[in-house]
C-alpha cells in the first residue's frame, strides 16, 4: 500500500564508488568472504576507530555475540547494560547463561544513566554494555573510571555512532571491544554486516575465530570450541568501502539534517526533540526522535498511524528489555521497573532520517507532525 510520495523512514545512499567496487568483484570473481575488499574493510574501519584490530561479520548482532563470547561471559556472570536498547545486545548475553543487569535511561538524552551504575555492580558483575543511543554518545570516562575501580570489561555498541566522537575521541576506540552495525539504516551500510573492533591480540584472534566456526589452521575440521559462521562477504566489504570514502559527508548530512527538523520543530508544545549536544559531544541524530510530552493525548503509536495516513514513515522507540514477552517469559526483570525507558517506548519514535532525505520531504514530515499534535 505504499503510495508514490511515502516518505520512507530510511532511504541510504549508495551513489559513490558501490557500483564501481561491486562490479570489481564480479569481474574479478571475488564474492566470499575470501576476497580482498574485506581485509581493507577491516583495516580502513579499525583505523577510523583508532583500533588496531577490526574483524567483519554478516551483521551487527553477530558482531555483539561474539563479542561476549570472546568476552568469556557465562554462568555466574552479570553484565550490567541498559534497558532500552534493542534485543541484539541481550542475547548471548542470556543463551550463555550469564545475567542481564538493566540500568534506566536519561530522560534527555535517552542514554544509560551512568548515575545508576554502581548500585547495579555485585561480586558477580563481569562487564558493562556501553551502548550509544540514537545519535549521542555515552557519557565514556565516567563508564571507563567505574569500569577501572571495579576491575570490570567494557564492551561498546557503536552500531549507531559511525563518524562520532566523545571528547574528541572516536566512539568504537573505546573499553575492550567495540562493535559497529552496517544495516542499511546506519551512517555506513553494507546491506547486512557488522565489526567488531578492539586493541587486543587475544580478543581479535578469539572473535576470527569464532567467525569462522573455530576452524583450525592445523587441523581444519577438528575444533576445541563452538564457533559461528559469521563471515562477511566480499560484496559487503565492497559496500562498505565506498560508504567509508564518504563518512565525513555522511555526519555532517546527519547533522544538517537534524538542525534542520530542530528549527522546522521550534517552538512545538507537547514535543521533546533530541539534544544538539552535550559537553561531550554533538548530536550526529543518526535518527531523528520526537518524545511526546505526557500531556500530549496521544501515545506513540497512534502518532505513527496518523503519520503513516499521510505517508510518513515512523519507527517506534525501543521496547525495553523488562517489557519483552520473551524475557518475562524466562522469569527475567520480574517486578522491575525503568520508568524512563517505559515513557521513552510509550511516547517516543522516530521520523525519516535517511541520507537520501530532501528539504522538502523534510517540510512535508514537520507539517504532517504538526496536523498530528493539533
Ligand atoms: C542496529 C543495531 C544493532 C544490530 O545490528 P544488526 O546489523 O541489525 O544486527 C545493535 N545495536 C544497536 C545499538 C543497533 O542500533
């Protein structure tokens, strides 16, 4: 039913060197993961996030399991992340028998508030998920110094913070291992894929790894341990890499992009719109949300039905991980509540934030938001 002038909630674009690179690997033959575009795309991707090592997968969840993995996380261990983020943060988390520990959001800039942290930690806590939200970074140093005092791993999600620093410093460069998402929704795209990025020998060796089902050099088919097959293609790397060229451009379109709504949003009762910045960084508004207020009527949803009857499409907030069927199915979060995270899925969503976005389709958005609220 989608009309000719929808408004697609994202629309990448793919119109540098994709075409070009793609067709290299075709005529060269090179589309497994063999091929040489994703040594590049490792090598290219580690650099911009100041890591030594990157290590390519077929998605950005991949990129996190493994993680874990590699992280040795399991039964007995806790691992303290925030409750509003998406599904793929907690689930190797749970299948290797480890315990989620949720920490509330900041109401303004709907990240973990790392206020609450400390109270979280117990003997068994192991690591904590460090996972960007939305366009601003995590407040790192304060993670980083709790992280120190309690001898504790750090595993950064910078799925949605391509191209963006915090104080200066590339997000992906820090704690121990950083994963970055590369769906198309994200400020670089290789259709699916992901990466894991870190400074460590071990890590990096272990997440080559268990990417490759554990085979061994030696002994091919005899494994010591159970891996995945999370390979990235060459195809993917050749995406990748032409998206990378531009990933300058890329931020500084977001940014555009978001001051742009800002203005087109000033002065709108009953909105909350994202933060420009913080004293740590500015917004790179990888997507676009809008928060109603608690005196707006109307809830998330219905919004996004009326948008979608004028051909806007929105996306809903995340459902917090204590809200999850799946996870109140397994006894998790029983009688816990994060009434931040509630409030931000019940009220919050997102608007087209694509690249390919126009001006006018951008004026179009902030009309129909405004028939909306009236
Ligand atoms: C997109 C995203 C992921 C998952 O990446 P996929 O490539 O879709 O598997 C993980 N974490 C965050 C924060 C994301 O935004």
């Amino acid at each position: 039913m989608q009309r000719n002038d929808f408004i697609a909630v994202n629309e990448p674009l793919l119109d540098g060197n994709e075409r070009q690179y793609l067709l290299q690997c075709i005529d060269s033959g090179w589309i497994s993961s063999e091929g040489p575009f994703v040594s590049q795309f490792e090598a290219a991707m580690s650099a911009r996030a100041n890591r030594r090592w990157g290590v390519a997968v077929c998605n950005g969840t991949a990129a996190l399991d493994a993680a874990i993995e590699a992280l040795g996380i399991g039964p007995e261990d806790e691992v303290i992340m925030p409750a509003f983020t998406i599904i793929s943060c907690i689930g190797q988390i749970i299948r290797s028998g480890a315990r989620p520990v949720l920490v509330d959001s900041d109401p303004l800039s709907w990240n973990m508030a790392v206020e609450r942290i400390e109270e979280k930690i117990t003997p068994r806590t192991r690591a904590i998920m460090m996972v960007h939200i939305y366009g601003l970074p995590v407040d790192v140093d304060a993670v980083m110094d709790i992280a120190r005092r309690h001898d504790l791993c750090v595993l950064e999600d910078a799925a949605e913070m391509h191209g963006q620093t915090y104080r200066g410093r590339p997000c992906g460069s820090f704690g121990d291992l950083s994963t970055f998402s590369f769906y198309p929704n994200k400020l670089v795209t290789t259709g699916e894929g992901g990466m894991i990025v870190t400074d460590d020998d071990a890590l990096a060796q272990s997440c080559r790894s268990l990417r490759n089902l554990c085979f061994q050099p030696q002994a091919r088919f005899v494994h010591e341990r159970l891996g995945w097959n999370l390979r990235m293609t060459n195809l993917q790397a050749a995406l990748g890499m032409a998206q990378l060229e531009r990933l300058d451009e890329f931020t500084a379109r977001k940014r555009a992009m978001g001051r742009r709504y800002t203005q087109l949003f000033a002065g709108r009762a009953g909105l909350q719109l994202p933060l420009a910045r913080t004293d740590y960084a500015d917004n790179v508004y990888w997507v676009y949300g809008l928060v109603l207020d608690e005196s707006v009527q109307l809830d998330a949803a219905e919004a996004m039905r009326r948008l979608a009857a004028r051909g806007i499409g929105c996306r809903p907030f995340f459902c917090p991980m204590h809200q999850q069927p799946v996870l109140r199915a397994r006894g998790l979060f029983s009688g816990e509540s994060y009434p931040v995270a509630e409030r931000l899925y019940r009220k919050g969503f997102y608007i087209p934030s694509g690249l390919a976005l126009t001006e006018p389709q951008m004026e179009r958005v902030a009309e129909a938001v405004r028939d909306v609220l009236q």
